[in-house]
C-alpha cells in the first residue's frame, strides 16, 4: 500500500510539472504571436553623432580553440565602430599550441590600428565567468560585448544592437543565434530546431511580456554598469549566464532581445560535443534553480506571472526527467489501476 502510494504520488507531481510547463509555453506562443503585430518603438542613440556614439569593449573568452582562432580575430577586425571608441578584449585561457599563434595574430591586428589587447591568467579559476571577471577590471567601455570562439557577427552588428542602449534601463541587448552548419547532418538539424524554439518563441515570448529571460552567454551586450549592480560574474554554476541575468532582472534591469539581429555560429557536429553541451546547459540550469528559487519567490518587484514564467524557465532541465518518470511510471499505475 506505501509503494503504491508513493508511486502515484512521484506519477501525479512529475505530470503536473509537465502540464503546468505545457501551459507555459502554450501562453510564450500567444505571448509571440502578439508580439509579431507590434511595431518597435524603442529610443535609439544615433550613432552618426559622436556624442551619442559610446565607448564599446569587446570580450572574447576563448580556450584552446585553435582551430576557431584565426577566423574569430579576422572577423572581429572587421566590426564596422569607430576604432576610438572600440577595444578588444582577447581573454584567452588556452593551453595549447593556439596560445602562441593568437599571440602573434593580436601583434598584427594591433598594427594595424586596432586596440586589441591579449589578456591572460595565470589559472583558469572559475573558467569563463573567472576570464570574463578579469576583462571587466580593465575594460574601458561602457559596454561590454561578449563572442565565444565559433560566433561570426556581421560587420554592422554593433550599429544594430548598441543604440537600443539608449533607454537607461536596458541592461542587455540579446541577439538571435543562428547556424552556419545547419544542413550538416541530422544531429545539426535536430539542434537547430530545438535551439530556433528557444530563440524565437521562448525568448520573445518572454521578452514580449516583461517576463525574466536570459542572457545566452553569447552574442550579445552587456551594460557595465548593470554587471557590477547585480553583483558581477559569480562561477558557482556552470551557467554563469543565465545566473548574473537573474541577478539584474531581480534589481529591476530590462533585457532587450532582437530576433531580427542574427549572429551565426557553429553547431556541435559530433554526439560526445553536444551531449557535453546539453549537459552543462542541464545542469547548469538545476544548479539555477537552486541558487535563484527563492530570490525569485520573494521578490517584491516582480508580478506572480513573472515568477511562475521564471520558476518554470528555471525548472526547464527537469522536465526530460520528468517525462522519463512518467513513461517509466505508466506500467506500475496500469497495474494499480486494475
């Protein structure tokens, strides 16, 4: 009798977890839908003012991507920003032989003109959150831009994103990933599938309504000032990202997500790279959960809807172990049914 009861207890909690989940994303849908009607009204700096034209630093948190490395700086040498009011930050962690060559390639962008510095530490404590920490210490910009190795923005992606900064309390500009290798195989397809819903209907869905969403650790802009008022880069999640955004939407800063604005990147070609991905984003996300429920539970300045929608955004790698219980389940209720 205790094992049957326990058994229906753990079946009804993990279908109403899915449930309450489906009715959440069913809501981003109409919340989507909506949006797609509204016309953007948002104050833009016009960047053909100096004066209105701010100083931007650019972080790039690499570590032994040696085969990405050359690509990365030409690339980002060929941001269209005024060279005055733009620096680099290479915040390189690497090992290996890719170390000395991004050395030498920092040597000759910085020939050119360009104010590309080569920072490194002397441990990887804390891995990206602890590289991006360290930039901000010296980073002379007032915003604070952030590529991994595999993203190729375009060349006019600073003159799409940055003047949104002009309402003071936009925190972040996010923009849309997209993939370069898409057709590669199915496994980039199935990504890249999963990867548009989250970046289209979740992200604007919840960006749509005011509630919390996520910065994505990638491919888009931070406000310096908003980084240090919600407490900085903290590496006690592998999800650093989705940790510091929670932390500025509780002390009240706007994220601003542009579907429009693509950046391309490179999808996980192999099933050992996406299955470390995937469990870092899992993971990272429980150990959210954890860190941020109870913050988010109590906060006064956010509304009930904002805190179900951020609780369940929060609760999102449960939800493949809670199908898993379900299925698993099914047989021993059939049983107890009869």
């Amino acid at each position: 009798m205790i094992l049957e009861t326990l058994i229906i207890v753990v079946y009804s909690i993990s279908l109403l977890l899915i449930f309450m989940y489906a009715l959440a994303q069913l809501n981003l849908l109409f919340n989507y839908l909506r949006a797609n009607k509204k016309v953007d009204e948002s104050e833009l700096f016009d960047l053909s003012k100096t004066e209105e034209t701010p100083y931007v630093t650019i972080q790039l948190p690499v570590y032994n991507e040696k085969y990405v490395m050359e690509r990365l700086l030409n690339n980002i040498a060929k941001i269209e920003y005024p060279k005055n009011k733009l620096e680099i930050q290479v915040l390189d962690d690497s090992t290996d032989e890719s170390f000395e060559t991004t050395a030498l390639q920092i040597k000759s962008l910085q020939k050119s003109g360009l104010d590309i510095q080569h920072i490194t530490r002397k441990d990887r404590k804390n891995f990206k959150a602890g590289a991006l920490k360290e930039g901000l210490k010296i980073a002379k910009g007032e915003f604070i831009v952030i590529f991994d190795a595999d993203f190729l923005p375009q060349k006019d992606w600073l003159q799409r994103t940055i003047p949104y900064f002009k309402n003071p309390k936009i925190g972040v500009v996010q923009t849309r990933w997209g993939h370069l290798n898409r057709q590669f195989s199915l496994l980039t397809r199935v990504q890249a599938f999963a990867l548009d819903a989250h970046f289209t209907l979740e992200q604007v869905g919840r960006n749509s309504q005011g509630h919390f969403i996520n910065f994505n650790g990638t491919a888009g802009i931070w406000r310096k000032e908003c980084i240090l008022d919600a407490g900085n880069w903290e590496g006690d999640t592998l999800t650093e990202d989705l940790d510091l955004s929670y932390r500025a939407q509780l002390k009240n800063w706007k994220f601003k997500y542009l579907v429009d604005v693509e950046t391309p990147a490179e999808l996980p070609i192999v099933i050992s790279a996406a299955r470390s991905q995937q469990f870092r984003w899992n993971k990272g996300g429980a150990e959210n959960f954890q860190k941020m429920m109870w913050r988010v539970i109590k906060s006064k300045n956010i509304s009930a809807k904002t805190k179900t929608h951020g609780l369940l955004h929060l609760l999102n790698s449960t939800m493949f172990l809670n199908i898993l219980i379900v299925g698993i389940l099914s047989i021993p209720m059939l049983y107890i049914k009869n």
